[in-house]
C-alpha cells in the first residue's frame, strides 16, 4: 500500500506507474472517492460537535426553546447517522480500492511491456555446446528413472510430477545446499507456516491482484503460499521494532504452491512451471532508507549469484523493466540461468526491494534513534527453487552416454555420488 499523503500531493505520479506496470487501476476516481470519505469524515465530527453544543445547552433552557433545542438534538442525530451510514459504505470502499495502487517503479528500471524488453546487465560462464545430440530435461529425467511425470499427474493433474530415488536426493541437495550457504551469509533460519491467514496475503501484496494464482482453504479463511516470503515477511506485522534491531534476515525452506492460471507454450513442459514445488527464500526487512534498501537488494542478489556459480551454471542478471515487475516491486532483478532445451535463459531467481509498500500493509514498524515510528523496507530474494534449478543441472551437466554429471558442490549432500545413471535411480 502507498501513502495516501502522496497519493493526494501527486497523482499524475500514480498514474504513470499504473500506465508504466500496465495495470488499470483509476486514480482520479481513487482520489475523488478519498475526497468524499475526508468530507464525509469533517461533516461527522462537525456535526458531533454541534452535539455536544446542543446537549449541553439543553440542560439550561426551559419550556418551548427547550422543546426546540430537543427537537434540533433529533434532527442532529438523523444526519449523523445518515453520514455514518455513507462512511461505513465509502471507507470500505476507498480500502478496498488503495489496495490496487501500483508503487511507481525506480528511475533506473527500464520502461517497457513485458520482460522481452527487461535490460540484461551481465552474463557470467560460458554456454557449452555438445559433441552429441543432448537431450532435454525430461528425457533425461525419464531414461535414468528419476521423474515421473504421468504418474505426477495420475495423482494430482496437470503440472504435477513425481521425483525418484536420486532425482529425490539431488533435488534435496540443492534446497540443503542453499539453505547452508545462506546460513552462513548471516541469515536466521525459520520455519514458518505455508498455509496462511488471508490478511498475510493481502499485507505482502499477493492478494487481491494475484488471488486467483492461490489454492484458498476458502472454509477456514486460509491460503497457500507460493512462496514464504509471504510469512517470512509477515512475521513481524502490527509490531513496532527498535531501530537497533535491523536489518531483520531471514531465510526459510518452505514447500510453496502455485495455480499458475494463464500460463501456457514452452512454460508448461517438464518441470519449468508446476503446481508445487521447493524454495529456499531470503527476506531482509532493514530502516527506511533508499540507501540501505538498494545496498541489501544487491547483497541478497550476491548470495543467489553464488549458488548459482557454486553449480556451475550459466546465467545472466536482467533489470527487470516496468511491464514485468509486479505491483509492489520498486525494483527487481532477474537471476535467468541458460537452459538448453528452452534454447534460451529461463527466470530462476528474482531480487525485488519494496520501500514500504508491503511495511504499510503489514502495519511493520520501528522506532528510530529519534523516537519517531517509521514504516520498514522490505526485501526478498530466492536462494534457490527446485525443481525448476534441476532443468539446467540435468541439461547442461549431461553425457554422451545419458549419464549426468553431478556438480562438485552437491556431491557431499549426496553421499559422494559423482554421476546420475540408469544404476543410481
């Protein structure tokens, strides 16, 4: 959520970042709805004021102005409950619609429609080729018996997947690998709830523009995760923090859950875009402060950056422009890492700074050396999601023989394994 104080100073600044994000969201109408609930909210205090003036000055009078003032007193309560009566419709109203008001963008991300037009910043590590004809994740996975996916979806529908035997401990090596590696960056392990309350939804930002991207548990008011950011963030709601306390890192291995509705073409074969799946997510949530915010978001793309190297990967870095950046974002970074099969670089990681945006929905806090309460930035980051990371492993780390070469930094997380083959499943 923004500050209604700047909505109303600038709105032509809310405007184009709706227009920039390319998201309909009416702010004239936003800013005239907000106008009539501050009237409506001056009409109720004047005339609770004119109340109190008349109830006091009933006790003093006599016969017809007493009857006259009383008769006042009742007209009086009429239009205060008239007014309270619009109040109780507009406010909802006017809630309900700030919660759609995209965060304008950072002056350095580049304008654009979607993420054809996001800007690469860096490439790091060679694209391989291949001396024979590789093939792609799925025929890997399924010639070495360690994915099922027509099983996966026997069980579950569409997008769903079974791993087995060694394709288990490699995706477990990766998510334990990671979750390490940020341990020892300094960050605090959690584990936090993935089936929560509909008002975290709404205070990170997924809700009410990405509600239909949620499995809900609409009987006891509950929703999935898609990521725990979402409880790693919210940890720390309606509370007030000493300034002495942040930064707040935070990490979490978490199932998450996703309905992915829309996607579709390349996106929806193999294990590229599936329904659920395992993440080690970073949060940071540090003071109010632009500097501070930009030195964390590029702390937390470092930590991914080296996983990614660690598996000896090939990836790029992309400023992710303002068609793909998502409402509340202030500024992302896409970590996409090359995948033969896509014949391209596919999204693995993403880097995103907040400012306040979700802080204010939270109503996350803390007091500064000044005694003054201030709203958090908020950050998060991936460390690692799999099966996604999987693709590139399996393709890129791939034999003549079928066999798969194992990264030299999962090794130890499984049993010193070298090499995945038709013996290994």
């Amino acid at each position: 959520m923004i500050d209604i104080k700047d909505l109303r100073a600038d709105p032509d600044k809310y405007v184009r970042a709706a227009a920039d994000k390319a998201m309909a969201v009416d702010v004239p109408a936003i800013v005239e709805l907000d106008r009539q609930v501050r009237d409506a909210q001056q009409s109720l205090q004047d005339l609770r004021t004119e109340q109190n003036a008349a109830s006091k000055a009933i006790a003093r009078l006599q016969g017809l102005d007493k009857q006259a003032a009383i008769a006042q007193m009742a007209e009086l309560k009429t239009r205060v409950k008239a007014v309270s009566d619009t109040l109780a419709e507009l406010e909802p109203r006017l809630h309900d619609q700030l919660l759609l008001v995209v965060q304008p963008a950072a002056p350095e991300v580049p304008i654009g429609k979607d993420e054809s037009e996001s800007v690469e910043l860096r490439s790091v590590g060679e694209i391989p080729s291949f001396d024979f004809e590789p093939k792609d994740h799925m025929q890997l996975g399924e010639a070495l018996g360690i994915i099922d996916m027509p099983r996966g979806v026997k069980l579950a529908g569409a997008r769903n997947y079974v791993l087995k035997g060694a394709g288990v401990l490699l995706h477990q090596a990766v998510l334990r690998l990671g979750q390490e590696m940020i341990i020892r960056r300094g960050f605090t392990p959690m584990a936090v709830p993935v089936l929560v309350r509909e008002q975290v939804m709404y205070g990170t930002g997924y809700f009410p523009t990405g509600r239909d991207q949620a499995y809900l548990a609409e009987r006891d008011g509950l929703s999935l995760v898609g990521t725990a950011e979402v409880p790693l963030t919210a940890l720390h709601s309606d509370e007030i923090l000493d300034e002495a306390e942040l930064p707040k890192k935070y990490c979490a291995m978490s199932a998450c859950f996703r309905r992915e509705a829309g996607a579709a073409g390349k996106d929806a074969y193999g294990l590229y875009r599936i329904h659920f799946f395992e993440k080690v997510e970073q949060v940071v949530v540090c003071r109010n402060d632009e500097a501070a915010s930009v030195s964390y978001q590029q702390e937390i793309l470092a930590n991914a950056e080296a996983l990614v190297q660690a598996l000896n990967l090939p990836y790029r870095v992309v400023n992710v422009c303002t068609g793909d950046l998502g409402q509340g974002a202030v500024q992302k970074f896409d970590i996409e890492t090359w995948m033969p099969s896509r014949n391209s670089y596919g999204e693995t990681h993403s880097a995103s700074r907040f400012h306040e945006f979700q802080a204010r929905r939270l109503n996350l806090r803390y007091r500064d050396a000044e005694g003054k309460v201030q709203f958090c930035h908020t950050l998060n980051n991936t460390v690692v999601a799999s099966p996604r990371i999987l693709i590139p492993i399996l393709e890129l780390h791939q034999n003549a023989d079928g066999s798969v070469t194992v990264p030299q930094a999962l090794r130890p997380y499984m049993n010193g394994m070298e090499r995945l083959t038709m013996d290994s499943h």
